[in-house]
C-alpha cells in the first residue's frame, strides 16, 4: 500500500499520547513482506537463506528461526558436511507450506472466524499453561495439509520468475480496501511534519516513499 509512513506516524502519536516518550527522529525503519515459495534454494552458487529464500511464515510473518536454521545449514552444505537443497526441502519447507495453509484457511474464515480461533488459543493456553501447544497443532505437516496444498497453491499464490531464472509461487500484495481510506489525526500531522523537517536536516528512511 502507499503512503504507509502514516502507519508509523499514527503509532507514535498514539504511544506520546499515552505515555511520556523521551524520543528523538533520527531514522525510519521499515518495509514488505515478500511471502514466495521457490523451486530452488541454490543458484549459480548463492545459497538463499531466510527471507531472501522464502523462509518465513505465510501466517505471522516470523521467520528469525528459519533465517538462523537455515543460515546454519548452508555454512555447513558450504563445508561438504550436507546438501543444502535437500536439507531445506525435509526440515523447513513443510513448515512453511503449513502456515500459507493456515493463511489461506485464516482468509477464507474472515475476522469472526480468526477471533473463534484466538478465543480458542487462549482457553487452551489457560487450560494447559502452555501457548505454545496450539500453534505447534496447527503447524504440524499432516496429510491433510499435504491435500490442501494444491488448493493453496492455486487459489492463493502466482507464479514468478526471479532475475536468476528461478521460478517461485508467491503471495500477490493486496489491493487496497475501503478501511485502508481514512485520514491521520492532527497528533499524526504534527509527527509526520517534525520528520519532513529532519529530512532536509539529512534524515534518512529504509524504504521507498511510494510504499
């Protein structure tokens, strides 16, 4: 989506009007998640980890674990201990496939179905003590998920083609939606105008401002 500078701007307005921030503009940090699935993890001798591999999950967004795993499994392919490719394709991949599962499912149940599902995760939690019991339940590879796939991969994802010549399937960026229209607060107006000024002081953002 576009101007998404007034995300943050909204943000801090909304934190300085609860709380007393001791905060100075320095430099703005962000970005997109780019959810795609490719053919192969090695290319003309690039080993594609984390992110950069599409090792991170379709549902939340996560993805630190997959980036140290496979970080560590393409410096020990590097020193001849495995095979990169195959071991990305039995450990990580599964797992990945699970959550754009998950997503696609999450889309498909709409905000009434999500919120039954986080009422759901937190009787669990209560119940057992253990959050993390649900999640590993549905992130679980199963034959079900595994017959689900096909569905996913059509009704959710397109396919791609990277500068190296790998072919991905990838989770298309969503068009705006009515509840995307709306104008910022005058506190974020203010945030907004004290960044501008940093800016021609020689401040400085990771992305693009189109974004």
């Amino acid at each position: 989506q576009r101007k998404s500078s007034r995300f943050l701007d909204e943000t801090i307005a909304w934190y300085e009007r609860h709380y007393d921030l001791d905060r100075k503009p320095i430099k703005r940090v962000g970005g997109k998640g780019d959810f795609s699935i490719p053919n192969k993890y090695v290319s003309e001798g690039r080993y594609y980890v984390g992110e950069a591999g599409g090792l991170q999950d379709f549902m939340w967004g996560f993805g630190m674990r997959y980036a140290i795993t496979s970080g560590v499994l393409a410096g020990k392919s590097i020193l001849g201990e495995l095979d990169y490719e195959q071991e990305v394709r039995k450990r990580l991949l599964p797992l990945v496939k699970s959550s754009a599962t998950n997503r696609f499912l999450m889309n498909r149940m709409g905000d009434r179905g999500f919120k039954a599902v986080a009422k759901y995760w937190m009787r669990d939690q209560h119940r057992t003590g253990d959050g993390l019991r649900f999640m590993r339940l549905i992130y679980k590879p199963g034959i079900l998920r595994r017959m689900m796939w096909p569905f996913v991969r059509l009704g959710m994802l397109r396919k791609g083609t990277t500068p190296d010549g790998r072919s991905y399937v990838r989770m298309p960026f969503r068009r705006a939606l009515k509840r995307d229209d709306w104008e910022p607060s005058r506190e974020a107006e203010l945030v907004a105008l004290e960044w501008k000024m940093k800016q021609n002081e020689g401040g400085r953002t990771s992305f693009q401002a189109g974004d």
